[in-house]
C-alpha cells in the first residue's frame, strides 16, 4: 500500500471517531437511544479502517473486515427502525 492510501484510511478514520464523538455528546445529553446507537456505530466505522490499515487490503481477512462494517449499517438501520416503532403518537 502507498502512502497516500494509508493517508486516506487515517482521514476516514478520523472522520469517523469525530462524528461519534460528536453523537456521543448529544446522547449524554438527551439519553436518545437512537444517538447512542450512532455513536457506536461511527466508532465500529472508525475500527475497521484502522483494522483494515494494520491487517491490510490484501490479506485473507478482507471478508470479515467487511463483516464489520456491515455490523456498523446494521446497527444503524436497527436504530432507526427502533426509534420510528418507539415514536409517541399525537
């Protein structure tokens, strides 16, 4: 891997713990599961670039670093799901 590759994955990377820090903030704040569920998300994001700087693009486990990810989009859509079933009703 290049130079610029590892760049990119540590941008993305930091990118991601920033976005959930920043949901983290706001459920400390309002206890919102569904910001909660973000945060954690973003992190798991943040993890599996790292994973996949330290591991690298061309090794075997490429298939369970995607796993992760989709782990990350799975609690996201079970967040949302969750927050419209939970949603009070006028």
């Amino acid at each position: 891997m290049n130079n610029l590759v590892f760049l990119m994955m540590g941008i993305l990377a930091m990118g991601y713990i920033v976005i959930g820090l920043y949901f983290l903030k706001f459920w400390r704040r309002s206890h919102e599961r569904l910001l909660g569920i973000f945060a954690l998300a973003f992190f798991i994001f943040a993890a599996e670039r790292i994973l996949s700087v330290i591991i690298g693009f061309h090794s075997t486990l490429t298939g369970e670093l995607f796993l992760v990810r989709l782990v990350g989009f799975v609690m996201i859509l079970v967040g949302i799901i969750d927050k419209n079933l939970h949603a009070q009703k006028p």
